[in-house]
C-alpha cells in the first residue's frame, strides 16, 4: 500500500516560492533561514519529511517544526523564531544592574590587589557576595554570562582608554594665540620671505635610541623573503635629543643633536638662529612649556638680545597644537623607524644629514584645523 501523507500539502503562492528561492541561494543570509527555505521548498514539491532530514543532514522533528509552522502561520513567518522560545531569564534585571554596578567600581576598593577586573576575578566576587547582596540568582554564575552581560551593558572594565585632562584654565585663549599665528602664516604666500619677521615651530625629541645590530641584516631575496631579516638581539649606545625648529614660511629646518637639553642648549640654539636671520628680524617661536625655555638662563639671554625673539607658548596638554610634531612624526616613519648605528656619534651624524636632505626640497607645512572658526581680534 502506498505511503499517505497525513500533514497537509504546503501550497506556495508564486511570490513566496520566488523569495525562497532566492534565499535558499543566497550567500550572505543566516544558516537557519537558509536551511528552514530548503526545507519548505522540498516539502511544496512532494519530498517527504524523512528525505528532507536526511538530505539536509538533520532530524525529522526539525523538519516538521518547520513545516507546521509554514502551514499554520504562512512561510515567511516559518523563516524567523517565535517569541517566547528557550527557558526564562533566571537571573533578574536588578541582579545584573548590580552585577555592572561591581564591575564600574575598581577591585582595589573592594580588598583586592588588582587594579582592573578580570571576567575570572569578577565572576567569583559576584557569586561570593551575590546572596548577601539579595542577588541569589547569581550564585550559579558563569564568566561567559558576565561578558555577556557586560558586553551588553557596553562596560569593559578590563581595558583602558586614555584621555587628556584640560590643566590649564588659559588653555582656549593660548590655544587661539597660536592659530593666529598658524593664520598669518596661511596668508603669507609660499616660499615668501621677510625681513622683519621669521615665524618657526620649535620642539625637543628626546629619547632616540642609538641602536646597534649584533648580527648584520639580511637584504631582501626575490622568491625567498620579500623583506630586510634582522635578529632580534641589539646593543644599546644611549639616547640622543633633537632639537629642531622649522620655519613656517620657508620649510627650512633648523637643528642640532645633543646629549641633553637644559636651559644651555636651548640658549645655543637660540644663539645659532640669531646668527642665521637678519638683524633686523623679530623671531616669533611657537613652543611648549618646556622648564628649559623660560628659566633664568635663558631669560638673562633673552635680556641680551631685546625685541629679538617673540616666544608663543603652547597651552599645557596641548603640545599637539605645535606644528613642529607634523614633521617630528614624519621623520620617525621615513628615518627613525628601524634605524641601525654603531654608536651615538654616527646617530647624530645621520640625524643632521637627513636634516641636511630635508632643506635641499623643504616642505612647508600648513596648519588648517580651526582656522575656519577662528574669530578675528
């Protein structure tokens, strides 16, 4: 006798099918709507349910699921989950308000010897206090229910974002000196030089290592390996400081290497731009708050020179409004940026001659944020 389906033929109209279809190949859709599309299709044209499992390399159940529910409620509807499936939430909104509540606060303020949580350290003050706490639905917890429920909550306690606090109570009014300056530079054409005026930019770059290889470095090998080989054993020479001012309107880099820079290098450097420009000129420098640029040696110079320069200093926190760290991070990317000596002096050598190769074609930078919302004074 042949077979007899009891369930009802799944009847679907041209649309529905068409839509099917097209999601039973699609690529980028869910696996459970793309399976649930298959196994409605099969159904419509006359395969059984067991050939569908079994093809599909699932269980009869699944399939029927499926199909009553196309046929109870329409195919577009079987596509998706029906609200209300799966067990109720056993933990309750307050226990995890608590919950996130815990991991805002430091483990250090709860006797602990960390500073940020880990999901394993969180996860076992959560269910050691919970029931003091009224929270007894945690006692079971688990470290993937907290990250779950603090990813949900947006909260990572375990990472840090680093953030720049404003200490300086002038820091607009400074900040608005110095794009004015930034302005009348703008304004200036390019490449114009005055007689009475030099603007620079002017910064310290403490701290580049002098590095050595103790094996050489391999060149590239074509079909071998595309890059330098370096081992990654090195020796350490020291430090050297760059102390760098570049011109606004020209692009002319002014520089020197020294071991240190207190108040005598700075002073030095400012003796070495007084030679360079007419005597007629006023020197505008934009710089930071460095000690070294207002201590008492260098203001005594400063008395020896009157109306020569005109400091404009940066607000505190506020280096990056010196346009001086454009160049600063330029040079680390092309020069700095995996560079090899045998000692401090060939650092300095190579750091000139870059300086030295840099003024051959100077590059003259321009500074444009807020300069559109600037107001004129």
């Amino acid at each position: 006798m042949p077979f007899v389906r009891r369930r009802a033929k799944l009847v679907l109209a041209l649309e529905a099918e068409q839509a099917l279809l097209a999601l039973s190949q699609a690529r980028t859709e869910s696996v459970r709507r793309v399976e649930r599309a298959h196994m409605m299709l099969a159904y419509a044209g006359g395969e059984s349910v067991s050939s569908i499992a079994r093809r599909l390399g699932t269980n009869r159940p699944k399939v029927e699921r499926c199909i009553d529910k196309a046929l109870e409620l329409g195919p577009m509807v079987a596509l998706e989950d029906l609200p209300g499936r799966g067990r109720p939430a056993s933990i309750t909104l307050e226990a995890r308000a608590w919950l996130v509540s815990v991991a805002c606060q430091k483990p250090k303020e709860l006797g602990y010897a960390h500073e940020l949580w880990t999901t394993q350290l969180l996860t076992k003050h959560i269910r050691t206090h919970c029931v003091e706490a009224g929270h007894p639905s945690l006692r079971q917890l688990g470290r993937g229910t907290v990250s779950k429920i603090l990813t949900k909550s947006a909260v990572r306690p375990h990472k840090i974002d680093y953030y720049l606090e404003k200490r300086d109570a002038q820091f607009e009014a400074k900040m608005a000196q110095v794009l004015h300056v930034y302005r009348e530079v703008m304004l200036t054409k390019d490449g114009a030089t005055s007689s009475s005026l030099a603007v620079l930019s002017y910064d310290e770059k403490p701290g580049i290592q002098a590095i050595e290889n103790k094996a050489p470095d391999l060149p590239p090998v074509p079909g071998k390996h595309p890059c330098v080989s370096r081992d990654y054993e090195y020796v350490r020479h020291g430090t050297m400081t760059l102390m760098a001012g570049i011109d606004l309107l020209t692009g002319h880099v002014h520089g020197t290497v020294v071991d240190r820079h207190r108040s005598r290098e700075f002073v030095a450097f400012l003796k070495d731009l007084d030679a360079y420009y007419q005597p007629s000129a006023k020197l505008r420098i934009v710089l930071d708050n460095h000690s070294a640029h207002i201590s008492k040696e260098t203001r005594t110079y400063l008395a020896s020179v009157p109306n020569r320069f005109e400091f404009v200093f940066t607000p505190k926190h506020g280096s990056w409004l010196n346009l001086i760290e454009m160049f600063f991070s330029k040079m680390a990317r092309t020069l700095l940026r995996g560079i090899r000596v045998t000692s401090k002096q060939e650092l300095k050598e190579r750091i000139l001659k870059y300086l030295a190769e840099v003024n051959q074609a100077p590059v003259i930078f321009r500074w444009k944020y807020g300069l559109d919302s600037l107001s004129v004074v």
